[in-house]
C-alpha cells in the first residue's frame, strides 16, 4: 500500500490532453467566431466611434466642452484615467506577482489580465494625454532636448512622476505580455493553413522554435520581467495617488493614499478581470480551463482587497476627526452628506458592502453573482474616485469658491467611447490572439498521471 | 543721302566674307555644348545624367512650390510725420471729463497709439479726485461699441448729413420745440442751448433724468429757496443716516462720497476712531450692506421712519413736532430710531442725514432734520451745491401731455431714452409719435431712435470736446482723446451735439472754438493764476479742472458775435486777430448776469407738517416694489457693455440678468426655489404691477425687508442692434410711478404668481456665509473690543504645535530657507474697513489685463475669467459656539450655517492671487509654467502652459482661471467678446498678452505695469518712489482699501500697512505664506463678533484641559 495525498481538483478539467488544450485555444483563431462576438464588437465598436467623435469635438474647441469649471478643474477626465490605471492593475499582479509567488491557477487568466491591463492603460493614457489644455504640446511633460537648453520639466511635480511611472508601467507590461505571446504564436504559427495568417503570426512569433535554449531564455525573461514588474505593480497607483496626496486640498493631502490606492487598483483590476473572463468563457466555451475555483480565487482576492480600501475609508474618516483640522473634517463631512454625497454612499455601498457578500460560498461559486458584483465593485470604484476628485474641489477652503458640478454629454461619451474602445481591442485580442497562455498551460497539466490513476479507478470499478 | 548711309558691325560684315554669311544663319556665335549637356542617345557618355535632370526638376519644382506659399503680409505704415508726442510702445495720458448726464468722473485716459484704452482716476481734477465707478471703467469699451451708428439716420434709413441737416431745418422753422435731455452740467452746452433758443424762440429745454432726483431740488426750493442738489461731505460726519439711500453707489455722486465716507472709516489704533453708519431700507443696497446697523423696512415706511426720527429730533432740540403717521412694523428699527436721534443729536453737527427717496415731502423733512441738527455748512451744503440731478418730473409729465395733444412739433433728445425710460403711466412712447419731427442725438439706435424720424449720432465722450461744472467753483474740461472712429471718407461718420446745434442756429464755428471762447469769457476772468488765456487754457487741459472763486453761477447766455456771425473770444484777442472792441464787450457782460445769480431772496419757510403728510401718504401694502439701480449697470445707458454685463452684482453676485429680490422668508412661504446653485435654478413668478404683467425671476435675498421685493432697473432693452444687451433681464422703468409729481422707485400695487417656469441663473458665488471658518479667512472685530482689547485678542497668531512640544506662530515655522529677495519685493494690503464692494477695481483688472467676457452661460459653469473678484459673505444666525450650546450635530450646525441671518452683517473681500511664496501652484505644475519671481510675485508663463490645471486644484483660493475654450476666436462667443469684432479689439492692452484657448492664466500684479514703473525709474536714475507704481485695481479704488508697494522698502505705505496690529494672512494655518495681507474689519458695533465666539471657544476649551491636567 501506498499512501497518497487527497486529491485537489486539479486546475484543468475534463481530461485535457495535450493536444486537446491546443485545439481548444485555437478555436476562435482557426474557427469561424460566434455571433456574440460579433453582436459585441459591434456594439462596442459602435461606442469607440462615438467617443472618438466625442475626442475630436473636445481637440477641435476646447476642454471647455467638459463640465469642468475654475473650481472643479478636474473631474470626469481624471476620474477616468485613475479607474483605468486602477483597472490595469491587476493584469501585471497576476502575470508578475503571482508568478513569484508560483501560484499556478494564474495560468488561466495571465494572458488576458494582462491584455486587459494594456487596454486599460491605452484609456488611461487617452484621458491623462487629452484632458490638456493644448494637448498638442503634451510632448513638454518630457524632458526633451531643446532651443533653451536647460528648460527641463518641473521634476517636484508629481504630475511628471505620473507620466514617466504611467508610461514604464505601460512598456514593461506590453513586453512582458508580448514575450510571453512568443511561444503561443508559434504554436499558432505550426497550425494555422491560410497564407495570410501563416505570415502574420510567423512575424508575430519572432521565429520561436521551441528548442530547449528558446525555452530556457524564455524562462530567464519571464522571471527577470516579472521582477520589474513587480515593483511597479505598487508604484504606478501610488505615484497616481501623490498627484492628490501632495496637494495642499482637504480630502486629498492624506498620507493614507498610496496603499489604499494600490488596493483599490487590485481591487477594481480583479473586478474587471472576472467580468471578461467570465464573458471569455462563455463565449469560447473554456469552462474546463477557467474553472469555479478560478473564480472563487479570484473573488476571495477582492475579499480581502475590498476589506482593505474598506479600512482605508473609515481610517480617512477617523483620522479627519482625530487630526481636528477644521478642513479635512469639512472635507469629509461633505463628502458623506453635502450636495453630492450620494456618490460617496454609492462607492461605500458597491465598494465596502458589496464584496462582503463574497464570504458566503455560495456567492462567490455562482457565476451569475459573481458577474454581477465584479461589474458592482468598477461602479463602485469609479465612484470612489469621482468622490476624491469632483466631489472635494466642489468644496475647498474658501466658502465663496464652492460650487456644484455637472458633466456634460461630451464627458459621457468620452467616457462610453473608452469603454468601447477597450472592449472592441479585448474582443479582437480574444479573436486572433491566444487567450489563454497555452505553453504555460501545458505544463500544469497532469495527463499521464491522472488518466492512468482514472483509468485505474474505472477498472476497479468495473471489478 | 540719308538713305545712302551705311553702318558696319565690324569689318567681317564689311568684307562679308563666306565665314561670315554662314555664321550669320546661326543664332549663336559660338556653338553651344547642347550635345554635352543634353547627352546623345548614349548615356553612359553624356556630362548630363538622369540624375541631373531630376535635381533642376525638383530645384525648380520646389522652389515655385516655395514661392506660391507666401507669407501673409502685415502691413505697418510708419508716420509719414510723426506726431511729437506720440512714441510707438508708449502710452500717453490726457485728462477729461467723463458725464453722461448720470455719473460724473474727473479722469484720465490711457491712450497707446493714439487709442484711448484705459480709464484712471484723474487726482488733480474735479469733485471725485481719483475715484472711478465701474461704469467710468468701462466707458472706454463704449468707444469701440460696434453698435454706434457710423452716420446720420433719416426716417429709419442711412442718410447724409446733409439730409438730415435739411429735413432738420425745415422741420425747426416756425414750429414748437422741445429739447429734452437728461441734466447738462456743462455751461459751454447750455449756452449752445441758448445759442439755439434764440435763433428758434418756440424752444424749451426740459431737463429729464431717468433716475430722478426731483424731490431734492424741490425740498431745497422748500428749504432755501434754491432748486438744486446740496452737496454733502460725509467725511465730516461722525454719525450717518442713511433712509433707503445708496450714497455709497449710485446716489448722486457715488464715488465722491465713497472717498469721503472711506476716510472715516480707515481705523488704526494710534486713531481708534470711525463713523457710525445707521441704515433703513427695504432693499439690500451696497450701502446697507456697508452700514453697522441695518433696519428693513417696507417703502412705504421710509416716509414714516424719516418723520419718526424728525419728531425724536425734534422733542430733543426743544423743535416743533410735526403730526404724521409713523406706524412700522420692524419693532427693532422703531427701538433704532430713538438711539439713532439721540446719537444724532449728541453729534450736533457732525453727522448726516440722507435719503435717497424721491419723495418732496421725506426730502423735506430730511433738510429740517439736518438743520436741527445744525449740519448745513458743515456736513451738507446748499450754497456750495453740485449741479446734477436737475431733472423736473412734472415738467416732464406736461410735456408728454403736450406730445400726445400734439402741441410739440419737435422733439429732440439729447442723453436720454426716454421711449425705455419713462414709467409706463405717463405712456410716452405713444404720445412721442404724435411728435411730427423727433430727432434723436443717440450713439447707437436705442429704444427712442429706433422711433425717431432723425437720428444724429452724438461722438462718444472719448472723441468730444466739452466743459462740465459738477460743483460750484469747480470747472473740468473733457478733450478730445481720438479722432472721431465714424468719420468722412469711410462713414457719414457722427457729429458732436453741441456742432450739431450751433450749425442749426445759424452760427460759423466750431463747438471747440464757441468753448474756448466761452472759457475765456467766462471762466478765465474767474481765475487769478493765469495772465493769459492760452497758457491758462493750456493748463486747464493738461489739469483737467480749474477751481475757480469768483463765480458762483455762470451764465448760460448766447456769446456775442462778430460781424461774420462767429462768436467772439476776449482773452486770445491777439493769438486770434480779433478786434479789442469785441473783447471788451464780452468781458463785462457775465459780470452783471454773475451778480444777478446771488441776488439774496428771503429764504421760504418750508411747512413740515404738509412735508410730513406728503412723506407718509403712500399707503402700505402687503407686497411693495422698490426698484433699484445695480451698482454696475446704473440707469442701463451701458447696459450693451459686456464688462458691465459680466460684472457680478456686489450683493448677490449674478451676472447678466435682473430679477425679483425677495426675502428668503417670502420665497419660503410662496414654495418657490429657495437655495440657487449651479445645478438648481430659479422659480419664475409673473410680477403685475400697477396692472402691467412680466414675467421674472426670482432671487432669494438675505436682507431683503419681508413684505418687499426689489428688481434692478437698466435691463430688458429692447434694441436688436445692442447685442449684448437686447433681451437681457427685464425692463423695470416702467414700474416707477409718479407720486406727488416726482417719479417714484416705489409701488405697491403688487403681486406676484407662482409659474412653473425655471431661470437658470449665472451668480459667481452659491455659498453665503463664512461657514465658521472666521479665523482663519475673514476676522472682524467691534469697535468697542478693536479699543479696549490686545491684538492677542482680536487678531490673535495662529498657532501650530511645533516638535518637541508646545506651539509656535505659524509665521515663524518654516520647513526651508526664505529665498532672499534682494531688490524689489512686492506686496499688498487689502483693508478690508474699506472695501465697500463697488467692483470698479473689477472692471479696472478687466480692462487693464484684457480679460476676456465669457457670457452668461460659462459664468453659470463657474468659468468667469475675472482676475479679481469680490467675494460677499452674510452672517448667520448659527455659529460654532451657539452649535454647541444648543448642542447641535456637527452635520446640523454646518447646515444651519449655510443659511444666512434674515437681515445679515455683510463682509466684502477683493480676492485676487495672492502670490504666495510657498505657493502650492508651482510646484505642482509639471512644466514650470508658473514659477516665482525674484521680486516675490508668482508668474505664468503662458508659452509654457500646457493646461493640466493642476495648480488651480491646488490653489486654496481659486482664483486662477482657464481659458476652457478660445473666447477669441470661438464663435459662441462673438456678441460677448468685445476682442473679436475689428472694432471692440482697439480696447486691448497691447502691454497684455490676448490668452489663448487652453492655458491658465491669473493676476500678474499688473506686471506690465511693474515693468513700466521700473524702466521709468531706470531713466531717471532714481530709486522707484511710492506709490509711483499702482495696480490697476489700487488706481481704480476710490476709496484706498487696496495699497500696493514694495515691502523692502521700509517707509512704503504697503510696509506700514503689513505692520499694522489689524493685518492678518488668509489662511496662514495652511503654511502658503501669501504675500498679500489683509487687515481686520472693525465694526462700529458695541457687540462681541461672531469670529471672537469662534476664538474664545478654543481658548475655553484649552481652559477645560487645564483644568482636567490639574483633577488628574
């Protein structure tokens, strides 16, 4: 007799082999794709368009065509940018992090997290780049050789910090994502018939051969990426979070931010990665590679995020009283009943509230309410940081100066158009890139060892 | 034989050898190397490759490409002579006379180029010295007003002068005439009247002003016998009445009075003294909200308060009492009238009394209180009068009757609009088209042009030459600045009224040459400094003013005439060729026309008793209409001023519109809107008043008497040619009334309905009150406790809690080393007792540094660009302390706080950038667009501006503003913005650079003012002296509340200022270190200040903590 250990539900089911993995991933490349697919790039290709118009309008007059004012100089388009930067979290935390820490379910969901955080960061870059006054000189955020020879960027800003941290954050991740694309298009490369394709992804795939010194090196990047990355993870949202927390404005000079950030960024990340995967899934029919178990993961993931940026508001809200500035007690008070103090119940209830519910099993294994407070927790989170943003500049230190704010409809189509814009690229990538890290896949996958032993246990039975 | 002559080239052609006859069929003498350049069929061999060909292609292709784009040309044309005094990139500066027949100012022009583009106060000439109103600012706009007519109009079409001059004269022979203007203070004028009368004897000029003063003249005729306005000087006066009148605005001669009111208000504590101000009004006027004590009180009252404190007067100097109703309401100002008396009483002498109702009876009684009192000669002056406000309603009442009879065959208006203005009883607009021949002396096609059969485009005041006599011994002069805009070649071009008038009575000169020669016969003989007239003339100019001793009256005749018919001139006899027989005619005659005008009359006994029955006849209602004039737009003649349009109203700070003010009570008890915000807009009601029905907004406001409502007169014109003002608001003239044969600002017969209808209103400040935040943004102390109390009491330091324990004045903690600051380092001072919240230094910053006007629907966006604003806080009733004691929830205490008292103390602060030098907008920018100056100011670089708007987030007082779109060249914004019409461009700065869309900008401490100041001093080789250099807003301020120096200079009046014990910095907790300071308000009140509640709170809180340490 021999002892073994209890048996885990493997991360891969339905008694994949090999060559079953590739032929699963490969279906929507090689196969004609499903009429969700279409009926969703459409719409949201439809919402790109709206917000590029949106885009043009606002270059053509004027970010005047924004509900910003002189008081509230910053509303929508920051919202917008910090909720995607937030968003675009969690693709390098599980492809990175997780990589350290060799958590192996992250194989599943590593490649489209990450293209998740590429989309993301585009939006982002689109509101952080636009939302200037005269965008056509964003390249002087720079530093820049140029006619006056020492007129260098202001470095004390953390505005600038924001644009260098914002663009490493986005060529680290596009690397690491594109490397480890290589083999998969290589596979891709080996199956695929019609010439066009063929060519394409053998430009793609760099001229992967899969001979052991390919994979040993792409071993090496992947680990020496990920360590870059890694620390990045928690740079990027907290230098996003100096630009409030340096300022001199109730509510925003808080030396709380940069953790609560990077939670909150996690936490929204993994919001969003659940909504796409469990849209992924769905439509490419890959139950037996993203598994419940992914998802409750996943879900305990924003648990324990959630918690955090949970904590996080009611340390604000003691600190503010405990500090006995008049201010930052002001500042808080109004958030949670001025004029516009149903934003901040919205972001308490989607943000605080709402993933608690994750502590009942049952919850955080259905499906159905897991797609419905991932979608849930973004709402909540993009409310979090209308309330930073619009809701304290509505009331600063001068009583004269306070004011209320409306967005107008350029805003909103702004805002629609990024999201269409993530969802058109997120639904392309699904389409014609791998979405699921196959090479890496493979390796988890016990095929041998499991179908002997459920072989031997169906020959036992039949006994 | 000519033709038998031959020429040779040269001998081969001579010799004409066969060499030469077949050179001769080539076209070149030397072969040319066409093979070698253009190659054979061989290539290879060829000197001139395919290469080639493509270089010459291209080079020639690129360089016609090049050529077709040309730049554009702009063309500068230099002087062919160069006029001496003007030097390109420097501005020169003319004195002159602003008077419209409503504001009168003694100025100076700022003219660049030839162009007058800013007004400054002018301190050697006039009555106002260097006060300016916010009109007066903007006045300069109105020369480049593309709505001014470029020529005459005839019959509604463009004409010629000569029509009109034609269609004039044959109209003017024989039949009856009637001159209608508002009052004409310049004697040069009224003797042009004169001039005109006698050539056309059926003339009679009527005197109307929109917003009459009549009740004032006629209590005056009552009093002394003398049918003028007094003059007043609240400087003098140490206790001040004031009944319903906006003296510190536009009553009578506001910036005059702001100047004197001002210097009993400045207080320090080597001079602990100020006036006391007690207030009556119904609505909440820029004087009431500047008064210690303010008392609401219904219109109908104002006759009853003024016979009330007559009788308490009048039992307490042992006077006769009169017999009167005086019956009020407001208990608390029946209580305030006997202390009011009895200060009076005890300040015989030394104090004032004024009313601003144009009523004869109050007015009258008010002249019997100042005379118990003992004021005349001291404090208000009939024999020194000023000379405005000479309107005469019942005169004007018959001849709007004698126009609907048809007795008038020509009426000509001269500075009014009496088709808007007049109040809709009197119906003139239908009796003034049964006038055959109206001819109207308009700038632009208003209201009563637009009805006229002839309009005769008047120069604007920037272009005319002129006289004006506001005060008795005192003459300004108004000289041209530029040449007419509208002239011959291009226009038909507009002609000076004055020209007009003497073409039209027959006499051969010109207006300048009849006023010179007025001058020297009247006005120079009057004088004992000058021998000659041009060297007097010369200085008068360049003065802008003489005071004169001889004259009290000056005579208004027709001048005597040469033989040509040219009016003579005594003085310039020799300069002119003039006979000395004609200079001795004209030298004596005003002499006996001077004596005749002080002939002593026996002074009227005025019957105070009729007074007193008059003042309180009107009988109450429950809803009573006050209309008012708002401090900006004034009587609505600059109503199509956008910068005018722009500027918030003082108290309730909405631009661009009119409504109905109504106490916040009212408004409750009606469920109409009572909080405004942004995104909340106001209810409509439709107001009927004396039967007539607009419909109108409705605007809660604090202080507003309950049982009233106030709405602004100078909107709604209907003028489609006056873009920005056609339609705006709602017109309230016809709302006054004639009440004992004055027109009245009151009515009470009134109601109001509620409609569904919203009003999005475009106020620049939602938020009323202070909110508790006293201490660290806007202290004001008592009197009382400014006098008996330490600094420590009422200006404490804020502290913070240092390392290593215990507390330190936030002043002396710093995290870094100052930077040293070792030539200029400028400053400011704001004294916040002398603010009274005008706007003129608004208006002033607007035209000084080319802000641009946004309209109605940015400001409603909060996106005013105003470098400097006015903020206005009320006072509430809730407060910290009183929070506790009633113990109160934080979040309750601060919503009751948001609400302001129903009749509230009222706070102005100028809030402009306060260059920090910890500012936190510089170091957040992340391109450097601002940075700080060595001299200690805080700059933009608008090159550098990329638009992040990061530093206005992190500007704790907001005052930095965005150009959101490109409000010079967006067409959303071409009726509003005065930069982009040809014309309305000429008023900008050229010092200024025009923002364009995208970058930030904000106050800059007139840099370019700063810079001139320096270069000035540089020439001379001299330190820049103080006070040589003022901000535009400083220069503007009638009444010093801003003062703008250097702080390393030890002796600058900015340096005294910061030294002073009511000096205090905004938000100093916050550690920005502002450079501009402000200075304590003190009221002249007994009671404690709600801020020393809020202090003493902290202090018996540390008390508590003692105590506890001590049980423990």
């Amino acid at each position: 007799m021999h002892a073994e250990s209890e048996i885990r539900i493997p991360l891969i089911i339905g008694d994949k082999s090999y060559r079953q993995i590739t032929d699963d991933i490969i279906a929507p490349i090689e196969g004609k794709a499903a009429r969700g697919w279409y009926t969703l790039t459409t719409i949201f290709s439809l919402c790109f368009l709206w917000g590029i118009c949106c885009l043009c309008y606002t270059i053509g007059t004027g970010i005047g065509s924004w509900g910003s004012s002189n008081n509230v100089d910053w509303a929508w388009d920051i919202t917008n940018f910090v909720w995607w930067i937030g968003i675009g979290h969690a693709g390098t935390l599980i492809s990175a992090v997780l990589l350290l820490f060799r958590q192996k379910w992250r194989m599943a969901i590593n490649r489209s997290a990450e293209a998740m955080t590429i989309f993301a960061v585009m939006c982002a870059a689109i509101f952080v780049l636009l939302h200037t006054g005269r965008p056509w000189l964003d390249y002087m955020l720079f530093p820049l050789p140029n006619q006056f020879g020492s007129l260098w960027p202001n470095f004390n800003s953390p505005l600038l910090w924001d644009v260098f941290a914002v663009s490493t954050y986005f060529t680290v991740s596009l690397v690491f994502w594109y490397i480890g694309l290589i083999p998969d298009f290589g596979m891709i490369r080996d199956r695929v018939i019609k010439p066009w394709q063929k060519k394409m992804y053998s430009v793609l795939s760099f001229g992967w051969g899969g001979s052991a010194r390919h994979w040993s090196r792409f071993e090496e990047v992947s680990l020496v990426l990920a360590g870059l990355s890694t620390p990045l993870v928690f740079s990027v949202h907290s230098i996003v979070s100096f630009d409030f927390a340096t300022s001199i404005v109730p509510g925003w000079h808080t030396t709380i931010f940069p953790p609560y950030f990077v939670a909150g960024a996690v936490f929204s990340g993994f919001a969003m990665v659940l909504t796409l995967m469990l849209v992924v899934r769905k439509i490419y029919k890959l139950e037996h590679y993203l598994t419940v178990k992914h998802i409750e993961y996943m879900n305990i993931v924003i648990i324990v995020t959630g918690s955090i940026v949970g904590v996080a508001y009611l340390t604000e809200l003691f600190v503010a009283w405990y500090s006995g500035v008049e201010w930052e007690q002001y500042a808080f008070l109004n958030r949670a009943t001025g004029p516009l103090a149903w934003s901040y119940w919205i972001m308490m209830g989607c943000n605080v509230v709402s993933p608690q519910l994750f502590w009942f099993k049952k919850i955080r294994t259905s499906i159905i309410a897991t797609f419905i407070l991932s979608i849930v927790v973004n709402i909540g989170m993009w409310f979090e940081r209308f309330v930073i943003i619009v809701t304290t500049l509505c009331r600063t230190y001068l009583p004269s100066t306070w004011s209320t704010y409306t967005p107008s409809f350029i805003d909103v189509g702004i805002f629609v158009g990024t999201i269409g814009m993530f969802g058109t690229f997120f639904l392309l990538f699904s389409r014609y890139f791998p979405v699921i890290a196959q090479a890496e896949l493979k390796t988890i996958l016990k095929a041998s060892g499991e179908s002997q032993k459920k072989a031997a246990a169906l020959a036992n039975a039949h006994h | 034989m000519s033709m038998s002559k031959k020429y040779w080239k040269g001998l081969p052609e001579l010799h004409n050898s066969p060499e030469f006859q077949a050179q001769q069929k080539n076209e070149f003498a030397e072969s040319l190397p066409m093979d070698e350049f253009l190659g054979g069929n061989d290539a290879e061999t060829s000197g001139t490759s395919r290469r080639d060909f493509l270089k010459v292609m291209g080079f020639s292709t690129a360089a016609v490409a090049l050529a077709a784009c040309e730049a554009p040309v702009m063309r500068s044309i230099p002087y062919v002579v160069k006029p001496e005094e003007v030097t390109p990139g420097v501005a020169n500066f003319y004195a002159t006379t602003f008077y419209d027949g409503h504001d009168y100012a003694s100025i100076l022009v700022k003219t660049r180029e030839g162009r007058p583009i800013k007004i400054e106060g002018n301190d050697l000439g006039g009555i106002t010295h260097s006060g300016t109103n916010a009109r007066v600012q903007a006045s300069v706009l109105g020369l480049y007003d593309g709505a001014r007519l470029r020529g005459p109009y005839v019959k509604g079409a463009e004409s010629t002068w000569k029509t009109a001059d034609d269609m004039a004269g044959a109209a003017l022979n024989g039949g009856t005439i009637r001159i209608l203007s508002s009052t004409i203070i310049s004697p040069s004028t009224k003797a042009v009247i004169a001039e005109f009368t006698a050539k056309h004897p059926n003339t009679k000029h009527v005197t109307y002003d929109a917003i009459s003063y009549n009740a004032l003249t006629k209590a005056n005729k009552n009093t002394f016998g003398k049918s003028v306005v007094s003059s007043y000087d609240f400087g003098k006066a140490k206790i001040v009445v004031g009944i319903a009148c906006d003296f510190l605005g536009n009553w009578i001669s506001g910036e005059e009075f702001s100047k004197q009111y001002a210097k009993n208000r400045k207080v320090s504590k080597e001079n602990p003294e100020m006036s006391q101000h007690f207030h009556f009004e119904s609505n909440m006027s820029l004087t009431g909200a500047n008064a210690d004590y303010r008392y609401m009180v219904k219109p109908s009252e104002l006759g009853k308060v003024t016979t009330a404190l007559f009788n308490e007067i009048a039992g307490a100097t042992s006077n006769s009492k009169v017999s009167g109703e005086t019956k009020i309401e407001n208990a608390t100002a029946v209580a305030a009238i006997k202390k009011v008396a009895a200060k009076l009483v005890d300040n015989k002498g030394k104090s004032l009394v004024v009313s601003g109702v144009n009523d004869e009876g109050i007015q009258t009684l008010i002249n019997g209180i100042n005379k118990m009192l003992d004021n005349y000669g001291k404090t208000v002056d009939v024999e020194k009068h000023l000379n405005f406000k000479q309107s005469d309603d019942k005169e004007f009442a018959e001849l709007v009757a004698d126009m609907a009879s048809g007795k008038v065959n020509v009426l000509m208006t001269y500075n009014c609009n009496p088709v808007y203005t007049a109040p809709a009883s009197l119906k003139f607009a239908e009796a003034y088209k049964k006038v055959a021949t109206r001819i109207s002396f308009s700038q632009v096609m208003d209201e009563t042009s637009a009805e006229a059969t002839i309009v005769c485009p008047d120069h604007h005041y920037l272009e005319s030459w002129g006289d004006a006599n506001p005060k008795v011994g005192m003459f300004t002069l108004q000289q041209a600045t530029i040449n007419p805009i509208f002239a011959q070649p291009r226009h038909e071009g507009s002609r000076q009224f004055q020209d007009t008038l003497l073409k039209w009575s027959g006499i051969k000169s010109d207006y300048l040459t009849y006023l010179q020669g007025y001058w020297n016969n009247h006005v120079f003989p009057s004088q004992g400094k000058f021998l000659d007239f041009p060297t007097f003339w010369a200085h008068a100019l360049h003065d802008g003013a003489v005071k004169v001793s001889v004259y009290k009256d000056i005579p208004v005749t027709p001048m005597a005439k040469d033989s040509l018919g040219k009016p003579v001139m005594a003085g310039v006899a020799s300069a002119m060729n003039e006979t000395s027989d004609s200079m001795k005619v004209v030298a004596e005659e005003p002499k006996g026309k001077m004596m005749a005008g002080v002939a002593a009359e026996p002074l009227p006994t005025p019957d105070f008793n009729k007074a007193a029955s008059m003042a309180t006849s009107i009988k109450g209602s429950s809803l009573e209409l006050f209309v008012y004039e708002k401090v900006g737009l004034g009587n609505g003649l600059y109503s199509n001023n956008p910068w005018l349009m722009e500027l918030p109203d003082p108290i309730s700070k909405v631009t661009w519109d009119n409504y109905v003010t109504m106490s916040p009570i009212d408004v409750k008890a009606m469920g109409l809107h009572e909080m405004l915000r942004q995104d909340i807009d106001g209810s409509i009601v439709d107001l009927t008043v004396n039967g007539i029905t607009i419909k109108v907004p409705v605007y809660p406001q604090p202080g507003q008497a309950p049982g009233t409502i106030g709405l602004a007169l100078g909107y709604g014109r209907n003028a489609e040619s006056l873009k920005v003002a056609n339609g705006v608001g709602v017109n309230a003239f016809p709302f006054q009334g004639m009440i004992n044969d004055t027109i009245q600002p009151i009515a009470t017969s009134v109601s109001i309905a509620k409609t569904a209808e919203k009003h999005m209103f475009a106020a620049t400040q939602i938020q009323h009150t202070i909110m508790g935040r006293e201490e660290f943004l806007l202290r004001e102390v008592s009197l009382k406790e400014f006098k008996e109390k330490d600094k420590e009491y009422w200006n404490p330091a804020v502290e913070m809690a240092v390392h290593g324990g215990g507390k330190k004045a936030v002043s002396e903690v710093d995290l870094w080393a100052a930077h040293p600051r070792p030539g200029h380092k400028w400053g400011m001072s704001i004294d916040m007792n002398l603010c009274f919240g005008c706007g003129a230094c608004v208006v002033a910053c607007t035209s000084e540094n080319n802000v641009a006007v946004v309209g109605k629907l940015e400001v409603s966006r909060v996106r005013d660009m105003h470098w400097l604003r006015i903020d206005r806080y009320y006072s509430s009733d809730m407060n910290k302390r009183k929070g506790a004691e009633e113990d109160l929830g934080t979040k309750e205490m601060y919503i009751e706080m948001e609400n302001p008292s129903a009749n509230p103390q009222v706070t102005f602060q100028p809030m402009m950038c306060q260059h920090c030098n910890h500012a936190p907008c510089e170091t957040v920018c992340p391109v450097l667009a601002t940075s700080h100056s060595t001299e200690g100011l805080n700059m933009m670089t608008y090159n550098r501006c990329i638009g992040t708007r990061y530093c206005a987030n992190n500007c704790p007082f907001k005052v930095r503003r965005f150009n959101w779109f490109n409000y010079n060249e967006n067409t959303n914004f071409a009726d509003v913005n005065p930069a982009q019409q040809e014309l309305g461009r000429m008023v900008l700065n050229p010092d200024v650079v025009v923002r364009s869309r995208g970058v930030m900008e904000k106050c800059s401490m007139c840099q370019q003012k700063l810079q001139a100041g320096k270069l000035e001093a540089k020439k001379a080789g001299m330190p820049i002296k103080d006070g040589a250099i003022k901000t535009a807003c400083q220069a503007a301020c009638s009444t010093d509340a801003i003062i703008f120096g250097d702080l390393n200079d030890t002796e600058s009046e900015v340096t005294k200022h910061r030294n002073d014990e009511r000096t205090y910095f905004l938000l100093e907790d916050v550690g920005i270190k502002p450079t501009t300071s402000y200075k304590v308000k003190v009221r002249n009140q007994d009671e404690q200040i709600i801020f020393h509640e809020a202090v003493t709170k902290h202090e018996g809180k540390k008390e508590e903590a003692h105590t506890e340490e001590k049980h423990s």
